[in-house]
C-alpha cells in the first residue's frame, strides 16, 4: 500500500502528506555532526514532534513510532548502535556516529531542526540519556523516562524528569495520604503474560546487531558493564541450563517447605542496572551480596534464615549461585542461606519475615502484602511509615510492620502519576501498554514546559487548543 492511500484514511491534508514523504526520505539518515537548519525538515511548531532515543531492548519504541505516526505525530528516533537501528526500521531514523562529547550539540540541533516537543528514553542514568536530559531541561523540552516498573507485576514506569533516584515524587508520608483522598479507586488491573525466551531472543539479537555494526558507530560505548559477545553467551548459557536450575529451585523451594523456619527474603538486582551504582553506595550486586550476608551472620537471630533469589532477567555472566555458597561458608552461615535460581516471588515473598532490597521493585510487591522491608540504596518507596528507617543489622531481629494505609495511598498516587498497565516480553504486553502510553503523552501537554523558551510554541499550541 502506498503512502497516499496510507494517509488518506487518517484524513491528513495533502501539505502533510507531502511533509511525511519528505520525512520518509531522510529516514535512516547518518549524523556525525550538527547540520545546518536549512538542511533539516522542521514541521509546525504546533505540532507534537516525539524524539525517541534508546529504549528497552526489543520493539517496544518502534510500535510505538508505528501508533504515534498513524496518530499524525512527528516521530523521530536516534540510533546509536545496530541494535537500536534493527528494532526500529521506521522513517525518520537518525543514525549518531559521533562522540559522547559531541551528543549534547548534535541533540541541541535535532530539537531544534525538527521542533521536538517531547524526549522519551528508556533509564536516565545511560551517559547518553543522562546527557540528554541535561540538554532538555535547559531548552525546556520535557524528557518522559521508561524504567521497570515501581510496582509489580505488570507495570511500566513513564515519569517526566526522571525515575528512581531521580524522581520528583517527594517522600512525605502524609502528602501521600492527602493526595490519594483526591483520587477515584484505582482502575482494575488485570495481569500480562510475560516470556523469558522472549527476553533472552531480543537481547541475542540486539546484541549481535551491535556487534556487526560496531565499524558503522565508531564511538558507540555500551552503558552496560560487560561486552555484547559475553552478555550474548551469558544469555546462551541460561537458556541451556534453564531446566537444570529449575529443578534446583524446586528442591530448594521443597526444603523450606519441610524446614518451616523463619527467613527474610533477598532478591537480587541485576548487576547492570546503574540505579545500583548511582543510587546506592554499592559497585554491584557482589559488593551488596558481601555486605548482606556479612550482617546477617552477625546479627540476625540463630533460628532465621536467609533466602537469596536470583534475578529472573539475569544475564548469567556472573555465578551468583557460587558467590553466595563462597560467601556463605567464609561466614559459617552455610546451613542458613538458600539460593534460589527460579521460583514466584509472590508466594515466596508472602512467607518470608521480610526483604532485604536495594531499590529494587520487589520491595513495593512485598510492602502490598504488608510485608516488612529495608532499602539499602535510593528507592521511591523508602519513606517513613513504608519502609524501614533504621539499620540493616537492627532488621534481622525487629523488622516492623508497613502501615497498610500509607501505602495503599502511595501505590494509587503512583498508579495516577507515572505507571501503565502492560508489559516488554508479549504480544498482548506490548499492546496494552502502548495505548497507555499513549494516553499517558496525550495528557502530558509540552505547553507546560513551553513558555520560557519556545514561545512560539507556546503561542500556536495555545492557539490550537483554543480552536
């Protein structure tokens, strides 16, 4: 099907279907420096004009160019390596070449060349989204961050400004409660399905996407700790031993069973997640691993266990499995920890005496059932009357008690503000969530953020919404 008969459909104009064809021939264009604006196709200000930049690994931000360019948005989308370019393959893809010095003046000229409105990305603490936002903020464009999440299952996180660590929600326990009084019972939220394989494909693919690419973008650094070829056989190696330590999570899981014996409930965050390395006082998982187990041969009562869970998403790089036995043994705490490879949370939360966390979105899972939890980094949640206020050694003996109504009113202000129902890793999680999404961007207006610098914006958006 041609594009004209594509459009017609849509009712857009003859002028703007002209201007989609002329976006569609720049599309997968390569950028190495700032153009000039003359070379540049720039659309009314009074439209919204969406710059993608890196998302999830997998084709979360290419159906959502598809649905925001039937929607008659402009779309745009920054590749930075193979991987960003494979899953995207939409019009108006820009291929950056250049350096991570040179990305703040090369999106300085996009914005301004093609009169974006929004940002999206997915996690604020890549180098190159970190940067972006810097820019964004001072050219007043808002910036709206995917992450994982803050409450689970099946939820994505969209904030405006940042996420985690660097949230604006603030962590007043009695704003909360004020705010939720406001608001209408939560919407019902029914659950995703959701596939690992999936997972572990698209991260294969995206991958080896880089890594043939590497000599088209020639300054591409990877915000992940590890090279793609290793993270790639990681994922190789779990998916072959995948039945193996399922089996070893059943036994493991049937020990407790027949033990019957009070444990607190570790699960651990992946070891690339920078929201450990910039919002806790950890380096990774292995430094937080250390000094959990340190604390609780210390000081946690001798009938209590320790339960540690491997994260689902894992890559397998590191042997998480072994680093806990060696750490166990060295503490002589052997025959109080388990590893388990594999498992629900849900059920193994609900049982435990509560959670060790770092800022993970475990903790609001366990919270919901009005389980006990500490967060030893930076997390959205860590507020008084929620969390845990004291010291990780204090935990083990007298955990506490979340007040129930506090966080009823933080999960529904939560809920309002910054999630959508869906999900990364299925068809049907795909497609709820982009129509949340969509709704959520709707309703976020960049006339807000328009007036200090774009006032021509601001006036024609203005105008628009007057008409």
């Amino acid at each position: 099907m041609d594009e004209q008969s594509q459009c017609d459909p849509m009712g857009r104009t003859i002028e703007k279907q002209k201007e989609l064809r002329m976006a569609d021939m720049i599309a997968n264009e390569s950028v190495t420096q700032p153009r000039t604006a003359s070379a540049a196709v720039v659309q009314p200000l009074a439209e919204r004009n969406i710059l993608l930049l890196q998302g999830l690994m997998g084709p979360l931000f290419r159906r959502l160019g598809q649905v925001l360019r039937q929607d008659g948005y402009g779309v745009h989308k920054v590749n930075f390596n193979g991987g960003d370019r494979l899953f995207w393959r939409l019009p108006n893809g820009i291929d950056y070449r250049g350096s991570l010095e040179d990305w703040p003046a090369m999106l300085r000229q996009i914005i301004t060349d093609r009169a974006i409105t929004d940002v999206l990305l997915f996690g604020d603490c890549r180098p190159i989204h970190m940067a972006a936002i810097a820019v964004c903020r001072d050219m007043h464009v808002p910036v709206h961050v995917f992450e994982e999440g803050y409450i689970r299952p099946d939820w994505v996180t969209l904030e405006l400004g940042g996420v985690n660590g660097h949230s604006t929600l603030p962590r007043d326990p009695a704003w909360y409660r004020a705010q939720a009084a406001l608001l209408p019972p939560v919407p019902q939220h029914a659950p995703v399905p959701s596939s690992f394989r999936r997972r572990a494909t698209e991260a294969l693919i995206y991958n080896t996407a880089d890594v043939l690419s590497r000599s088209h973008y020639p300054h591409w650094e990877n915000h992940r700790p590890w090279h793609p070829l290793v993270e790639g056989m990681g994922w190789v190696r779990r998916l072959t031993r995948r039945k193996a330590a399922a089996q070893r999570a059943q036994a493991v899981q049937a020990a407790m069973v027949r033990r019957n014996a009070p444990y607190i409930l570790f699960p651990l965050q992946l070891d690339s997640d920078a929201q450990i390395r910039l919002h806790s006082s950890f380096a990774g998982i292995a430094d937080a691993l250390r000094m959990v187990i340190t604390s609780f041969a210390s000081h946690a009562p001798r009938e209590l266990r320790l339960v540690i869970k491997e994260h689902p998403l894992d890559n397998g790089v590191r042997d998480w499995r072994l680093e806990t036995k060696t750490l166990a043994a060295l503490h002589g705490v052997t025959d109080r920890i388990d590893y388990l490879e594999g498992g629900d949370i849900v059920p193994i939360s609900l049982a435990s005496r509560g959670m060790v966390t770092i800022n993970s979105t475990s903790g609001t899972l366990a919270l919901a059932q009005g389980i006990p939890v500490i967060a030893l980094g930076q997390a959205v949640y860590d507020i008084e009357d929620i969390t845990f206020q004291g010291r990780l050694n204090d935990f083990w003996a007298n955990p506490g008690k979340p007040d129930a109504a506090t966080f009823d009113a933080f999960r529904r202000v939560l809920i309002e503000r910054c999630l959508v129902p869906g999900g990364f890793f299925s068809e049907e999680a795909l497609d709820k969530l982009t129509s949340g999404i969509i709704a959520k961007i709707e309703a976020a207006s960049p006339l807000l953020h328009a007036p200090p610098a774009r006032p021509a914006l601001a006036q024609s958006t203005q105008a628009i919404l007057s008409n």
